[in-house]
C-alpha cells in the first residue's frame, strides 16, 4: 500500500507533461520519470491489479475483461542532448554509443484482446494499441532524439544538420491514397520540415538559415606532436669544420584551442626541443629549447556577442521544439486515421449483418414463393423473381465479406508492428464500439472553436516557432555584413638550456673568433657551463626572455556584395513565413467552419436514414399482414426487404460519416488527443498506462464471444435451376 501510495504521487508529476508549447510547456524527459519507471517496474503486481479492475469501466465492451497485459519496456526516454560525461570513465567520451535495435514484436495487449481466434477490439484498444505498436509512430519518434543530437552538435560550435519533422503516413488504409477512408493529413511517406539549413515549415524553404560569422569550436581542444629526427649533412663550405654534419632533434610541442559564446578565442602553445649535433660551432650539445604563447582574441564587430555564435544552439533549441509538435502532429494523424479506419472496420462488420439478414429473408421469401407456386397461388415467374433477389444478395454478401476482410486485415496492420503470425494473420477483429450519435451536440459557439484552433493546431506552433529561428538567423546575417576587427593580446617566454660543446674553447687574450665568453653568453650559462630542464622551464615565467604584445587586426571587404545578397535574402524569407502563416491561420479557420458544417450535415443525415428505415420496416411489416390475406404479392415484399435494406445499409454509412465528421473537428480544432483522453507522455514512450476514452460510442450489445456467429459465413447455396 506504500508503494502504491507513493507511485500515485510521483507518477501524476511526470506524466502530467506537454509537448505541444515551447520547452517550458512540452513534455520532456526528467530523471524523476527514471524513477517513476523503476517504481512502477518493482510495482508491477499491483499495478496489473489495478488496471485489471479500470479496465470495465474505461472499455465500451461487454466482453469479459482479459486480464491486463505486462507493459512493455520505455523507449526513447534518453536525452541525448547531454554530453556523455568524461569522469569517472575518461574515455567514454571517444567510445560510440549503442543504440538499441527497434523493437519488431508487439505489445502484449493484442494478445490480450483475442479469444477463441478473434480480437474484440473497442475503438479506445484500437488507440492504445496504435500508440504502442504502430510504425508510423515508430518511425516519427526517432525524430526526437534525431533533435537532441542535433543540439549536442550545436553546443560543440558546428553547424546543426536539421531534423526530418514531416508527417509519416504509409499505414494502408489510413490516409489520402490508402487502400480506405478519406480522411487523412496527407499522402504517404516522410517530408522534410523545419530543421536545418535549407529547409523550413509548411512548404517554405530557408536557404539562408545558419549562415553568419565564423563560430569558433567551443569544446577545447589539445593537441601534441612528438618527433625524432636524426638529420646527417654533408658539408660543401670551406667554413665547416665537419665534412658531415650530425644533428639529432627531439620535439615535443604541445598546443590548446577553445572558442567562447561571447565572439572570443583563446590559444595556447607549449614547445620543447632537444638538439645534439658534432658541429664544434654549435655552443650548445645537447641544447634545450622550450618556449610557451597564450594568445586571447576577440571579436569586435562582426561575430561580437552571443547571438551571432550561439545562433546554431538557439536554431537547435527551437528545431527540438519543433520535433515535439510534430510529433504532437504525427500522434494526431494516426490517431485520426485509426478512427476512421475503426468506423470503417464497423460499417464493414454492420454492412455483412444487414446483407446477411437480406439474403435469409430473401431466402425465406423463395422457399414461401416455392410453395404458393406449387399449390397454384403464384405465378411460376414469380418463383424466378424471387432466386434472382436470392442470387443478388449472395453476391452482396460475399462483396460485403470481402470488404471486411480488407478491413480487417488494414486494421491488423495498423494496430502491429508485425502480422507475420498465423495466429493473428488469420484472427477475425470484432468490433466491440458502436456509433452513438448524441441527443444535442455541444453549444459551442464558432468562435470559441476557432480560438482554440488557433492556440492548438501543432501547424501554427511550428511556424511560430521557424518565425523565432527566422527571426535569429536575420539578426545573424546582418552581424555578418560588419567588417571583421578583431583585438588581441598574447604573452609567453622562451628558454634555453644544455651543456657548454666541449668543442668551444673558454676565451683566452690569443683566442680567436671561435670561443666561449661567459660575459657575452646567454643569461643562464654565464656562471654555469650546464643547465636542466627545470632551468630552461624556469625561464619561461622569470621573464628572462619574455614575449608580449596587443593588436587588432581589420578586414573590410570593398563592396560587400555577398554579404549584401544574403542579408536581403534572409529578410525577404522571414516576411514570406510571415505571409504564410497569416494564410494558414486562415486556412484554419475555413477548416474548422467546414467541419462545424459537416457534423450538422451529417447529424441531419443520420437522423433521415433513420426515418428511412423506420418507414421502411413498417412498410415492411404492413405488407407481410396484407400478404397473409391476399392483398398484395411477394414481389412487393422483396421490394419491401430490398427497400429496408438498403436503408439500414445508409443509416451505417450515415452513422460512419458522422463520427469521422467529429474526428475531422475535433483535428480542425487541435483537440483530438484532449477529447479522446490520450497522455502524450504515453505515446512518447510507445507504453500506454491510462487507456484512452473516445467520446461519442457505446458498448456494442452483441460482442459476447458464446455468442458471435460467424464473420465470414458461407453464401447459400443456389436454388435448383437458377442461372
């Protein structure tokens, strides 16, 4: 119980996240919701038992509730924005990452929802198990640690590569061009949005974005170079005193580089040489060099301050946004299209009842036709009639079938990652969810709607945010047009060190040129003929042999014409998004009043489908009390069947419309995921932990699984004689 107590207070703020504002709004991943999974790992008992008992309440289904599935493990949750640390492991940093393999198997809740070889599936399974098993959802999630990379590489000082946040849609079946339904975001396949340098939002191209001053690597850089060389030189000069010349050098240099956020850069340079050679002239052998440089250099007009050289890092920063609303969006699509996938999937399984029941009727309406006509109460031709009416509604029961086979199939796909089971291959899907078309539809006023529209579709975000990355490579670019003044400043020292050449003579009143004199020599050997290392180190920082100095350094470029280009490009593409998302906040608003109208036009379409097949069936009825007295035929009794059939046949069809009309507002308005009750944390991680509840459905009565006749039931067989 304290377990339990305590997941239910940490659980609420993980999970209680967004995505679809910028950062300080968006669902991101924190240590706690580490936590929160370890809890909920060592908890899983009671966990299970807990959703075995919400599971009644939250699933519009009759069918015995199965118990629970395991959730399966978390995926995507790492940020890998964040460097890997070099402490206590300093060479992870230099060591690839492994990145797991997707995960082909799917989520235990489909096995869940199978008995005796059927999936009962309610419109709220059908939407968790798209959440955790379908691909078009895998493929758009990777997209976000896509942008935490991009951003690692932003905060090195490299230029971002950009991130593919377009919308996914190659389930069949699922959009525009699929194998069923209509509605759908667009066509299939994966497109190119805001990210990086040559691209943008909603069909906008920015070609200028990234470009500016030259940003120097802010992660410091050491480098080293080791060398021996052993050089022999044979003398031409009359002056040598050595036909060949020895001479073996040791380098050891040492150097380091590291940009800062602000325009500055700072280098540092550490050199050491060991040199012997037989040449008697040399004064030194071995002789010891070291010498060392700092040199600091700042920009002062073009690539001065922050914003020219962490342009890359805030463009990052708002590309990672960007990939949480389009992820928002992708969610969005694909719980739209299994919607309305689920509705076609329901008015192929009504479509089978109602031929069904018309071919038993019209069954019965032969063998009735059969019998009148032997007893001489009906014309032989209307024995004929009636094995015709019987042979078209055997061939629009096996049309009937077929397409819910299709159906099926597209929602097997849709809703696994694989389908290379038998079992599930060959498993019939009953759905469990009718229509229910509510008494009144909601008071809410147009405008409201449209407000909400305008605050919630994940299009508008993203271009609010290009407008942001627009709007920084703007202020980049004109930074760029300044000339380049750069002021500097170094110091550093020198040392010698070794021993007196043997060779050299100390200076004597007859010595000639060739001598040493300790008064003329360098500052360290004039009272020692030998100095160490730490002798020439030393005079690096006792100002023996110091080296300093400032300056600035000017370039203008005469004419500046590229710099011109660039800077007039760059506004003129900031103004064009700014045109283009006054246009699709336009756009949105017509969508949203269109598919205001379409739910009232389908509402009135229902409610006439209905009178339809309530006139229909009392005709029916009424025409089967005149048939028992002889005051009509059986001809208009078909006709009376074929009439009510085709009207109930609409009423499903109107029904369906009707409820992918309340998707497409409830898309139009960007409240799809909020009314259907679906945690973006869940989608993110592909683990659904709170079913979702999709409004406007009801329990199907029928879906008991004693009780289920067959799916697919074999067409009648031909009457004798008929062709």
């Amino acid at each position: 119980m304290l377990l339990s107590r305590l997941i239910s207070m940490i659980r609420p703020r993980v999970v209680r996240l967004r995505m679809f504002w910028p950062r300080r709004f968006r669902f991101r991943v924190r240590p706690g919701l580490y936590l929160a999974s370890a809890l909920l790992s060592a908890a899983s008992p009671i966990s299970s038992l807990a959703q075995q008992a919400a599971t009644p309440q939250s699933s519009p289904s009759t069918v015995p509730a199965a118990p629970q599935p395991a959730q399966p493990q978390a995926v995507h949750l790492k940020d890998y924005s964040v460097p890997r640390a070099a402490f206590p492991r300093v060479l992870q940093p230099y060591t690839p990452q492994e990145i797991a393999k997707p995960n082909l198997g799917n989520s235990p809740r489909i096995d869940s929802l199978m008995r005796n070889g059927k999936i009962y599936l309610s419109i709220d399974d059908a939407v968790a198990l798209a959440l955790e098993n379908n691909l078009d959802l895998d493929i758009a999630r990777y997209n976000l640690n896509i942008a935490d990379a991009d951003l690692l590489r932003a905060k090195s000082g490299a230029n971002i590569l950009g991130v593919n946040t377009g919308i996914v849609q190659n389930t069949p079946g699922g959009g525009v061009g699929g194998l069923g339904g209509t509605v759908g975001s667009g066509t299939g396949g994966t497109t190119v949005a805001a990210g990086g340098a040559g691209t943008g939002t909603n069909g906008l191209v920015s070609s200028t974005l990234g470009i500016g001053a030259p940003i120097t690597s802010f992660d410091p850089a050491l480098t080293a170079i080791m060398q021996l060389d052993k050089n022999e030189t044979e003398s031409v000069s009359v002056f040598s005193p050595v036909p060949v010349v020895a001479q073996n050098t040791y380098t050891s240099n040492f150097g380091y580089a590291q940009g800062f956020e602000w325009g500055g850069a700072l280098t540092g340079t550490f050199n050491n040489t060991h040199l012997t050679t037989n040449n008697p002239t040399s004064l030194l052998t071995p002789q010891l060099g070291s010498s060392f440089q700092f040199r600091f250099t700042q920009n002062l007009l073009q690539g001065f301050g922050f914003l020219p050289n962490t342009r890359f890092i805030r463009i990052a920063k708002n590309n990672r946004e960007i990939s949480d609303v389009a992820f928002r969006l992708q969610i969005i699509t694909t719980v739209d299209q299994i919607e309305n996938m689920y509705w076609d999937l329901v008015f192929a399984y009504e479509n089978v009842r109602v031929q069904q029941e018309s071919l038993t009727y019209a069954q019965k309406a032969l063998e009735d036709s059969r019998r009148q006509s032997q007893v001489g109460t009906a014309p032989p031709i209307q024995v004929v009639s009636s094995q015709s009416t019987v042979a078209t509604d055997q061939q629009n029961l096996i049309v009937a079938q077929n397409n819910l086979q299709l159906q099926a199939l597209l929602m097997k796909n849709a809703l696994s990652r694989s389908i290379e089971d038998p079992v599930l291959a060959e498993a019939d899907v009953i759905p469990t969810s009718i229509m229910l078309v509510p008494q009144e539809e909601p008071a809410t006023p147009i405008q409201d709607m449209i407000n909400d529209a305008l605050h919630h579709r994940a299009e508008l975000v993203e271009s609010r945010i290009d407008l942001q990355s627009r709007d920084i490579n703007t202020k980049a670019v004109r930074n760029a047009m300044l000339p380049t003044l750069q002021a500097f400043a170094y110091y550093g020292g020198s040392g010698v060190g070794g021993d007196v050449n043997p060779a050299v003579p100390a200076c004597s009143p007859t010595s000639g040129t060739f001598c040493l004199n300790s008064a003329k020599a360098p500052p360290p050997f004039r009272t020692t003929n030998s100095v160490g290392y730490g002798g020439t180190l030393n005079q690096l920082v006792n100002s023996t042999a110091p080296d300093k100095g400032v300056g600035l350094a000017l370039n203008i470029p005469l004419r500046n014409r590229l710099a011109q280009s660039n800077q007039v490009r760059a506004e003129l593409e900031y103004r064009q998004a700014q045109v283009r998302q006054l246009q699709l906040e336009n756009q949105v608003r017509i969508e949203v009043r269109n598919a205001q109208f379409d739910v009232r036009q389908n509402r009135v379409a229902v409610q006439a489908a209905q009178s339809a097949v309530d006139l229909a069936r009392q005709t029916l009825d009424a025409d089967q009390q005149k048939l028992k007295v002889g005051l009509t035929t059986q001809t208009a009794i078909l006709q009376d069947a074929a009439t009510l059939t085709t009207g109930e046949s609409n009423l499903v069809s109107a029904k369906a419309a009707y409820e992918k009309s309340r998707i497409e507002l409830d898309r139009a308005t960007g409240l799809l995921l909020d009314h259907a009750g679906i945690d973006v944390a869940d989608a993110t991680r592909g683990q659904v932990t709170h079913l979702p509840s999709v409004p406007y459905v009801a329990p199907r009565t029928d879906a008991d699984p004693a009780t289920q006749p067959s799916t697919y039931p074999p067409p009648a067989t031909a009457p004798p004689g008929n062709m």
